[in-house]
C-alpha cells in the first residue's frame, strides 16, 4: 500500500468582484478564463512551497465595460517567454475566449504576473 501526503498550500485566493450582471454568453468565457489563469499561478507562480497571494478582480470600467484581472506575487512569467505564441491549450484558450468576448488581454510581469482583461457589454 502507496500513501500519499498532499502538499500544504500556502497560497491566499483574495476576490474583488463588484455587483455586476453578466449575460451567459459573457459569464461562461469569463469563469473558464479566471479557470484557466488561476490554475496557471497555482501550478507555476509559488515552486518549492512558496507562498503568496492571487487576486481575482472584476469592475466595471469608465468606457461602459468590464475589467477583468488575475494576477499574482508570484516567480512571475518569464521575460522570453511569448505567451501570445505558445502552443499551451490553455493560454491559446484564454486568447480565443478574450477575442469571444470581443476584448483585449495585456500581460504584466512586474511584482509577479498579472493578466488584464478589458471587454465591453456584448449586444
């Protein structure tokens, strides 16, 4: 018999989510982006038992839309690495869901890693 022990987690999820009404089509690519950029940081963002935070944000915007953001203190992602290029599934997903969703994502590395969705209502 195989025991195995889970890894503490030493990671803090902080959600700033404002009271916002988001229509299906809009809430589905939204939940499976934040899925997909969440999962990233807890898998890469804190090697070796690191901890740290992930802060989850939605607001609205001044331009009658949304922002979107996930970020991380984390190793962050590195300075070569073209994210926009990658053969990742799931970054290539998080591209094709922001186009959905008609939106624009900019990626920061500074203090971590940080992932910026700006997207309107849809009609």
């Amino acid at each position: 018999m195989q025991l195995r022990t889970a890894k503490t987690v030493r990671t803090i999820v902080k959600v700033n989510i404002e009271k916002i009404s988001l229509a299906i089509d809009t809430a589905i690519p939204c939940g499976l982006i934040v899925n997909e950029l969440v999962s990233n940081s807890l898998k890469y963002a804190f090697p070796e038992g690191r901890s740290g935070w992930i802060c989850i944000s939605l607001t609205n915007s001044d331009s009658n839309g949304y922002i979107l953001s996930i970020n991380d203190n984390g190793v962050g992602i590195p300075a070569e690495f073209d994210w926009t290029q990658t053969k990742s599934l799931g970054l290539q997903l998080v591209r094709k869901l922001t186009n959905q969703l008609e939106g624009e994502i900019s990626l920061a590395r500074s203090q971590g890693t940080e992932f910026r969705l700006i997207f309107s209502k849809l009609t």
